[in-house]
C-alpha cells in the first residue's frame, strides 16, 4: 500500500533524514539514494529496498508511479510526502522527486574476476572523490574497488550522488592491506602503485593481465608498507607548478591506461 | 606594517567573509586564496595582493611571517587575527592558517601559446569540476582554460580550493563560443569536441598540433552550434552502467591522451 505523509515527525522521514550522518548509517545499515532511475537501477540490480519516498508533485509522472508500486510490492516502504519535506532530506537546491533508502551491501574479495581491473583505495578521505571513482570504475569495466584501511563511507550521500548510480554496479570491498596483497599473491594479480616516487611511467608499464591499481590517499600518498609490497611503482608524467593531481583524476588517468592496453575490451563503443 | 585585528566586525574580515558570495566578488574584483602556501605561489608568479590575514597561532612559523612581511612590502594590508576569527572566513573543519585577498585575473586568448593543448568548457556549473580541470591543466603543461558562455566562478572558493594553488598558474579566459571557434580558425588551432555521439575513439584521432579539447557541460553535453564547428568530435570508451563520466574526468582523460601522444612533452618526470 502506499501510504502519504505529511508530518516531518514521521518516523520514516526522521530515519531518512538521519541517514545522512555515520552513525545512523552504521546503525541501521541503511543509505540513501538520490533520483527514480537510480533507485529504479538499484532494485534491477538486487539490492534490498527498505523504503522509497516520492514528492507529491511527481507521483503522476509514470516511472515514479512504477517504481512505488514496484517497490511496495518488493516489501518497501513506499510513501508520498510534500516536496517542501523532502527537499530538506537531500540538502539541495535542485532536488530529487524520489529518494530511495537502501540495504548496504559489500562486495567480497574472493568473488572479483581477476581477468578485469581492480582499483584500490588507500584510506581516501574524500567522500565526493570515492563516488566519482566508483563511477570511473564502472565506465571502465573494473571488476570493483577496494577500500584499504580507515576510509571514508562509501555510502555517504555525498559519495553516492558522486557515483551515479554506480554504487549499485561496483562490488566495493572493505579490507586490511596485508589481506589484500596476500589475496593478490594467492590469485596472481599484480598491483602497482601510484607514486610520485614511481619509477615508470604508467604508459611505459606493461599493465595487462590480472592487475590492481593502487591509490594512496590524497595527503599523503602510499604508505611505505604498501609500496613495498606493490609488483611496481608507477608514475604519471607531470608538468608546471601542480605537485599532484586530484585523486579521483589521477585513478582514472591510470585506468583509461590499464583499459587502453586491453584494447578497450567490452566497450560498448 | 603588520596590523593586529581582533573584531569580527573589522572591515577587512567583513570583506574577507563577504567574497564568499559572487555578488561581493564581482564588485570588489577580488578573490580568496587559503594557505601561506598558495598565497606566496600567488605572489610569485605577480598577482596582485590586497591583503593577507594570518591567525595567530602561526605567526611565529618562518613562512608565514615571512609572508606578511613580503605582503606589507608589496603595499598589501597584512594582519594578524585571532584563529577562531580566521577560521569563520573559511567555512571548514581544518582550517588553513593564513589567507590572501587577491585581485581577480583573467587571460587573454591572443595571449595563449598554441603549440600547447588548450582546455575549452562550455558553460561548467560545478565550481569543484572548475578547479580540478584548471589543476589538471596545470599538471599537464597546457596553455590555458577557456570558458565559453555563462559558466561558474573560477574565482569561488571552491573552485580555487580545487585548483591547489594552480588557478595562479593557468590563464582563464572568458568567451563566447562564436569568437573562440573564430579565434580557433585564425590560428590554425584545431577544436575536439568530446561527445557521447562521437565517431572516434580518442586514442584513435589524431590530437598532435595546435588543438583544442572541447567539453559540453555536466548536464547536456555538447551544444549543437558548437559540435558543428569542431574539427572533430571523439568519445571516450564506456563499459558498465555508467552512461557518462564526471566532467572533470573525462576532461583529464582526453588531455593526457593529447599529452601522451606528443611523448609527454615537457613532462618533469
């Protein structure tokens, strides 16, 4: 049944509107996805709907009549409620007609296809960096990434706007370093670090077969354990007075690289 | 002579907390720079200073009191205030210890050396895209970044937040479309738009030369007066969910293609 709400008092508003801080996230288990078509995205793709919130104004429009009536029938929660309410549940300007609040969902080392790409994430602090990655991953045909260490929340809102729905295409996995190299040596997939002590250029890299890339994080880079353990150190060519590129430019960077060594294969173009 | 200041109410932090808006920035034509890093970046490559204000607590570092002493020199105002004063002028958990108010400007296209890339966005909204593509400009030794239409401040906080210091460093020029495909065609510089409707792979064009690389907005892409102008529109490869990549993505992928196809030309490493 869909119900209407009205009442910013509304426990289910209140839980989404929590959802936008750690605690309640870890508590619950749950986080918040922005947008019909990527909460539409998130249901094909399996992933457990808890509620879905529509703007009143936008219940007549087919897609997010659909996706109430979907939802309602996967078990969620589905609710309209005022726009002026659930506007001040995303923090935007321009805000979104749905929201949808979701089941968290890790991915598992063991289940990645080391035949693609694996992007690997020292501790990256920055939640906008972490979504546009996950993007980057997904446009490239990366099996997933990895959070190595104490990262920030990969289902934070502002890292699942960042992602565009690609939070629900790419398994992402939370691991310790050792774990993770010692999974790398089990299943023979090389990993090479990003430094700007890397002693190859990342073109002059023989980046094919089973292979991880390795991003530090965006202060302070690698950490000297990590760089020991890595098959090698790589290096992208840098001119005029920047020290370092942005982390979510310099991932991508290194993986159109790793991809254009493979021949682009499984583009769609 | 370096002044001590203590009152939120001080002209030059109502000033300082002011240029947080465009409206206060278009005005007065001027713009904050944080860190006694970048501000000293600012005043070595000659632009001009209005004043520094550095908290307390640091001004017994060497740089930062060097700074101010420079920065008074140069006829700048230069003072000291108390950090939690500094601290409301920059609207973040860590704040830096010193800012610079400095005067706005913007390059010239006759100016640009066109054997270098240059980097032309149509009407950006995310300053944060902004920044990180003046930065990646920066990095990749091009000539400069052209914005073409309405776009978003190079000179907002955040936009000059994510240029790290390279927004000194890169010539920003404003246009409008119709004179920089005219400047482009005088100039034998050949424009590349990138484009979801593109007919060849970047890898697979030919960017060496005077070229220009022509980005749509984070919306819509490409305009269709603009695309019928380019010398050729490339794509990036997709693979996966993901329909598009972050502007500033894509903008540094196609720009290291074009690097990486003059050998890296003028790369430090």
């Amino acid at each position: 049944m869909i119900r209407s709400i009205s009442s910013a008092a509304n426990p289910l508003v209140k839980l989404a509107r929590a959802l936008d801080r750690k605690k309640a996230r870890t508590e619950t288990g749950l986080f918040v996805a922005e947008g019909a078509r990527h909460v539409t995205e998130g249901l094909d793709r399996g992933w457990r709907l808890h509620a879905v919130l529509a703007a009143e104004s936008a219940v007549d429009r087919p897609q997010v009549r659909a996706l109430l009536t979907r939802a309602d029938a996967t078990g969620a929660e589905a609710v309209t409620l005022p726009d002026h309410l659930l506007e001040t549940l995303t923090h935007r300007d321009n805000a979104q007609s749905v929201i949808g609040l979701f089941r968290q969902q890790l991915g598992d080392l063991e289940a990645f296809d080391t035949s693609r790409p694996l992007i690997a994430l020292e501790a990256p602090r920055d939640p906008g960096n972490l979504g546009t990655i996950i993007r980057t991953a997904d446009s490239t045909g990366c099996a997933g990434v990895v959070l190595l260490g104490v990262s920030c929340d990969p289902f934070s809102m502002e890292s699942v706007r960042a992602s565009m729905g690609s939070v629900f295409a790419m398994p992402v996995v939370r691991a310790e370093a050792a774990g993770f190299f010692d999974w790398a040596d089990a299943h023979g997939v090389r990993v090479f670090g990003t430094s700007l002590e890397g002693s190859q250029r990342h073109t002059d890299t023989d980046l094919t077969g089973p292979v991880a890339i390795l991003m530090g994080t965006e202060q302070s880079g690698l950490t000297a354990d990590s760089a020991a353990r890595c098959s090698g150190l790589i290096r992208l060519p840098m001119a005029g007075g920047a020290d370092s590129l942005n982390l979510g430019i310099a991932t991508a960077v290194t993986v159109y690289e790793v991809w254009r060594q493979r021949g682009f294969d499984g583009a769609r173009f």
